[in-house]
C-alpha cells in the first residue's frame, strides 16, 4: 500500500447533483495514466461529456508528447488532438513517492483509465484495498495481457487482406480504427461501471484487450461467422461495397464520386437519371436475375457499374452532382485533408462541430469538440502543456499546502529535469 | 400524443440497486429503433454489458434482415452478429396504433436508441411530454440531419486518398469504422445522460452524426490539424505506419509479417536480431540522422526497412518468428478470416472472448462476446427471430392481456403478414 506524505485522502464526497444544463459527466473525475491513442481517446471522450480528467505524465512529459504529425514549431498536433480539455499532471513515476501522490489522487478521484501494468502500487488489487468502489478499466494488446499495437492488430484480424483491388497485396487501414474502438469501448465500460456503483455502491476492474476489440468487431459484422459457415471466403472487391451496390465513379473532369444504393428507391432513382432504366430491364432478363433484391444488384455489380460508368465518364461532376442531388441516392464527392483545409465548401466553418482552437505552440485551428451533441455545449479546450496542473489538483484534489509542493519540486518528485531524449 | 388501446403506462419504478455480482447494466431497459450498422451495435454493446435491449422492428422484419453475409440457408449473418442479446418485437409502424403501443413501450423503459425520424410521434419532443426524463439517443448521417453511409463518410471525410500504396486510387476500407465508432459514441452517449438523470432526474436528447464520428475522429488524431496548418499534406505510405518505424515484410516461404517498432528498445532489438547494427551505424552517420529518435526512423523508412527487406526474404516465416519472438518488437503475421475459421493456431478457441453458440436458422459456431471484460460473464445468446419477443414484452412491460394481444394480432398491429419483398 502506498503512502504519500501528503495527509491520507480525506473521505470521498458524494456524487454531486449535476446543475441544470449542465453537461452530462459534471461532478465525475478520472484520472488517465495513459499514452498513445485509444486510452487518451477514452479520456478525451468522456472530458468532453463534462468529466474532469486529468492525465499522468511521467517527469519530462509522456511518451507520446513529440509524435507525428507535428507543427513546425515542434509541438504535436496528434498530441494537442487527443489531450483536449483535459488537465495534466508531471509525476516522476519511478519514485515511490511519486506513485504514492498517484494513488492518493486515484484513490481521491475514484476512477481510472489505464494502459499500463508497469507499477504494482498502481495496479487495481492495491487501489481497491484503498479505495474499495474504485472504477478501473484497463486496455490491453490481447486478451492474454501480451502486447500489440492497432496496426499488428489489423494484420492479425484479416481486414487488410479483403481491402483494396490487388490480389495478394494486403492493405493496411490508415486509420487506427482498433485504437478508436478500444478507446470507445473503454469510455463505455467506464460509465457503465460507473452506473453499477451509483446503483450499488460497488465498484470493478474492466478489462479491454485490442485484439477482442477487432475479433468481436468482425463477429458482430459477420465476418468469423461467415468464415466458419460458409464455403465462400470473402472476396476483395475494391470500392464495391459488399453485399449492396456501392461504387465509385470518375467523371469526365476527373473527379471522383462514391456512390451508395441501399433500397428500391434508389436504384429505380439512379435508373432513370443515367437513362439506363430500359437496358437494365433487358439485361436483368437476358441474367434471369431480380434488381429488385439488394443481393442480386451485388452479384451482378460489375456490368451494372459498367453502364453507370459510362455516364459518369461523360459527364462533368458539376453535371453529375446536379443529376444525383435531385434523388435520395447516398454519394460523396472523394475529398483530401488539404481539400478540408482549404475549405472551399466551407466544410468546416459550416459545422458546429468544429470551433476556433488558440492551442499554445500551434497557433489558431478548427478543431473539433465531441461529436455527441448535447443541449449543453462544450467547445474544445486547449491540450494541457506538461505539468501545467501539477500545482492545482495536489493543492485542490489532494490538500498539499505551498511548502509541501515546494519540498516535492525540490525533490524532483514533481515536474523534473527537461527530457533529454526522446521518450522511452 | 400517443396512447395505445392499452391503459396508460403504470409509473415507471426507479432503477432497481443491481444484485452483488451482477452485470453493470443490470436493470436499465433500453428500446432500439434502428438499422443497419451503427445503432444495432449500440444496443448490441449494452445488451452485453447486462441491459434489457428490446429492437422494434416494423411488420415482416427490419430492413436489414436479409443483408449479407448470408448462411446457405438464407439467414443473415450480419444480422444475427449485431443482434445478439437482444429481445425483439415486431409491430405495424405504419398504424397509429402499432406507434401508439411502441410510444407506450419507450415511456416504459425511459431510454431509446433511434436512427429514424420518419415518425413524429415517436420523436423526442413527443416522447418526452410523456416521460419528462426520456433519455434519447438519435444517429443522423450528417449534422444538419442530411443522409449518409459509411462509404459516402469514407470519400467525404480523406482516409481513403491516403490509404494503399496506389497513388490517384482511393481506397475504401472494408471495415465500416465510422459506423462501429458511431455506435459506440451512441453508447457512451446513453450512459452519460443515464448518468445525469440518475443524479439530477433530467433527460435529455442527444444526437450523433455519422460523418461528424469521422471529422472528430480525423480532428482528435492531428489530420485536420496537419491541413489546415502544415505545408505538406499528408501523403500516402502504404503499409508503412505514418509516423515510426513499422512495414510489412515478405518471408522466403511467401508469408508476410507486420512489424512496430516503438521505442528505442524496439529498435535495438531489431538492428540486433537482423545483423545491422553496424551498417545501420555507418548509414546514421552518412545521412546526419539520429535512429533513437521515432522522427528520424520515419524519415529515413525506405533505406531502412530494405535492409530489413533482405532479412526476412532469406528467413522461412518459422524462423523470422522465433527471432522476433525473443525481442519485445511488436509484430503478427498476416491472417485472412479463413485463417481464423481454420483455426490451426486454436486462436478462437484459445480466447475466452469467444464461445460456441447455437443461433436457429444458421446452426452452432464461434461468437463473441463482449471486449469490455467485466468479472460477471455475459456470453453471447442467439439474435431473437422476427417477433419473437412481442407477446412477451408487450404482457410483461406494458401489462397487455392475452385477449388484447389476441386484437392486435388479429387486426395486424403486431406480428403480420411474411414480407413478400426486400425490406424498404
């Protein structure tokens, strides 16, 4: 058990009632010793709901402080993207003393968002013989504890070998879409252990593994079922959507269009406005095959595309648009990041989403707050610099007077040295 | 306002305290009114962390109950993953009546999940005159409440112009990730708001948007940053990680190996096992580049990983795997879902993630569980049959008699006739 020498944590309060329009998470705090990506999502997620979450950095700043994409002053974009509206504490975790506040200030918060195992002291045995309702959700590579990373995760879960149009050639996801889900699932594993100890007075230990993350994602889609049950494996079949008629198309100025056709309506809709509706009939004869059925618009995508293909190629995307705008056919213009940036659709300004950011080191950007919409709003808060709420939580969360704080940064126990190198 | 022929709901009791060793959820009654991937996989996560998760769907079966993968015998794949856990009821929402009785069910229960807005009395402000702390969690494609899908998400949001090795062809990935994230945003949506009721009795609505998911996504992990305010775009790397050091790599038996080198540990680890400690030492020095930092082993990749290139194309996959397996670099072999059926490496079998479960219509295979690990276990059930549950619910949450439900039956407000088409 661990000790600060700071006084014991005094009694926990109880949950406050949350004001009237208040955000939904005011009055909860988690503390998040975490790095990379779905962990700090998890605690980005839930401090945008209002929580007040406040990241653990080691002395020097976390291993994920200088990662790319960085601005040319240095600072990292991805770092400033994830650590939004949070606080931030420096710590030198290698020191008793250290992980002692850590766990004071666990112990006085009452919930923890982790990834790592590294220090027994803050592990959740010990921090429930403290504080027994603890709430501590915990990511992991596998379910057996071993390690691994969103990208060893995708090769080892079958995506990358169905993705893209060349045989044999697998094709990693740019986007780390384990990491994202993991740091989702972490978020909803937190609050619906927090629901149990409202309710209960109880509180857990919750686990999420990266690889459980993908495998249960590719069983609830189908995919492990239809490995083990069916005769045909998935096949690669490029831009075509599986198992409906989706596509893209490239107009005569070169664009690019992804376009969706998800029911009977849609399909009679793009018939007609390609003017192919009486060829498709006769093809759709000669086939012995029913449009009218999504699974049969799939299994003869390639000369139904053909014939679309052909008037998209004729076609500017000016024109097209205009034809496909006056249906309810689903499309998207393909876009780049650069093309966001330049904002000619005015894309970004156009979205409450997205609110004018000061982030110290960075300047001024459109960045965005959560994508759950609430009646309260909650406009995104600079990423926190290292250390700046040392100071501030051990003083408010955990009492330690001016003299205490002085004795632990003479100490190096606080704050440190600057990094020399780069992190681990 | 709606009313049903049944009597007006009794007052809803308060939450009851969850029994010691319980599910987290446990007691929290949650109606789903949705399609497709995004919500279904809401009500399929709480489903699994302990919630009583009952999916309306119109008369004949949801619109997406026929979607592929299919098993041989025509039962969908796809729907039977997302829908797991679930309990189902099947009303004529065409009939003021039928809403009348869904109207009922969700005042009873007090918490939705919807991802239409088709019927006004169903939407929020109707509900709520009747439940005040109705807590409604609605998905829309974009934020002004326009249509969209995964794909058309994909093409307006950039990943796929970054995605594959292919310069010009973007890349869709297969996996619908925006659609999984939205899910899970609606959950950590359904349980922040619970959380605030619970403690202040409020409701509330809140809304997610699918292309909103992908825009907070891109924002949270530094693109939109990089566009807007660095002068090279971000370009495309193929199955490099963007970044660090990581790449795929071709065995002499034709195997193919992802790699993640993370820290400077990784990185010695790697120079050690292939032999290149020195000739990567000269080329460190040849270039004025420093190999201990994340930054410069990215910019440096392409000399880089084709000494490591050399290294893998002399080793069988066996070997390559013994060497890697003695470091703590971080790597998995490529798999295609076959791979994961065929199951060599028992690695179904070996997760506990994973349990044998007999769905009717499809027959007894492997399918998971919930990734959120929690000490009470909750394996999977089987996805309910059309109206499988009306009866059940209707008699036991709003108290219809067996001659009520006979009416409704008879008058087809419940149940009805088989589809004679595809849904929609």
């Amino acid at each position: 058990m661990t000790a600060s020498q700071g006084a014991r944590p005094a009694p926990v309060p109880p949950s406050p009632a949350p004001q009237p329009g208040s955000l939904p998470l005011a009055g909860l705090k988690i503390v998040e010793l975490s790095s990379y990506v779905a962990s700090p999502l998890a605690g980005l997620t839930l401090a945008q709901l209002g929580a007040d979450v406040i990241r653990v950095e080691p002395s020097g700043g976390a291993a994920d402080r200088t990662r790319l994409p960085v601005h040319p002053s240095g600072t990292s974009l991805y770092w400033a993207g994830l650590n939004r509206n949070k606080r931030a504490i420096e710590v030198d975790l290698t020191s008793a003393e250290g992980r002692g506040l850590v766990s004071d200030l666990i112990v006085r918060a009452g919930t923890l968002i982790s990834n790592t195992e590294r220090h027994r002291d803050l592990s959740y045995p010990e921090l429930s013989a403290r504080r027994p309702d603890l709430v501590h959700v915990q990511l992991t590579g596998r379910h057996n504890g071993d390690t691994a990373v969103d990208y060893t995760v995708q090769a080892a879960t079958g995506f990358p070998m169905v993705t893209g149009a060349h045989p044999a050639d697998p094709v990693n996801h740019v986007l780390p879409a384990w990491d994202v889900a993991a740091g989702l699932y972490l978020a909803t594993a937190l609050l619906a252990a927090d629901r149990h100890r409202l309710l209960s007075g109880a509180g857990q230990y919750l686990r999420v593994a990266l690889e459980d993350v993908a495998l249960a994602t590719a069983g609830s889609l189908g995919f492990l079922a239809e490995a083990q049950l069916t005769e045909i494996p998935r096949q690669r079949c490029g831009n075509y959507v599986h198992g409906t008629f989706g596509r893209d198309f490239v107009t005569a100025d070169g664009h690019r269009l992804m376009l969706v056709v998800l029911t009977r309506r849609h399909w009679r809709d793009l018939l007609s406005i390609t003017g192919v509706t009486e060829t498709v009939a006769a093809l759709e004869k000669e086939l012995n095959a029913d449009f009218a059925q999504e699974s049969e618009r799939f299994r003869h995508r390639v000369p139904l595309a053909e014939m679309f293909a052909a008037w998209f190629r004729e076609r500017t995307v000016d024109e097209a648009e205009a034809a496909l705008g006056s249906t309810r056919i689903l499309w998207s213009r393909y876009r780049t990041f650069g093309d966001w940036a330049q904002d000619d659709a005015r894309l970004l300004r156009d979205n409450p989403l997205l609110v004018e950011l000061h982030q110290p080191g960075i300047g001024t950007y459109l960045a965005p707050g959560s994508p759950i919409v609430t009646a309260a709003r909650n406009p995104p808060r600079p990423a926190p610099g290292i250390g700046e709420h040392t100071e501030e939580v051990l003083r408010d969360e955990l009492g330690l007077s001016a003299q205490e704080l002085r004795k632990l940064r003479d100490a190096r126990v606080l704050g440190g040295p600057p990094r020399a190198e780069t992190p681990r």
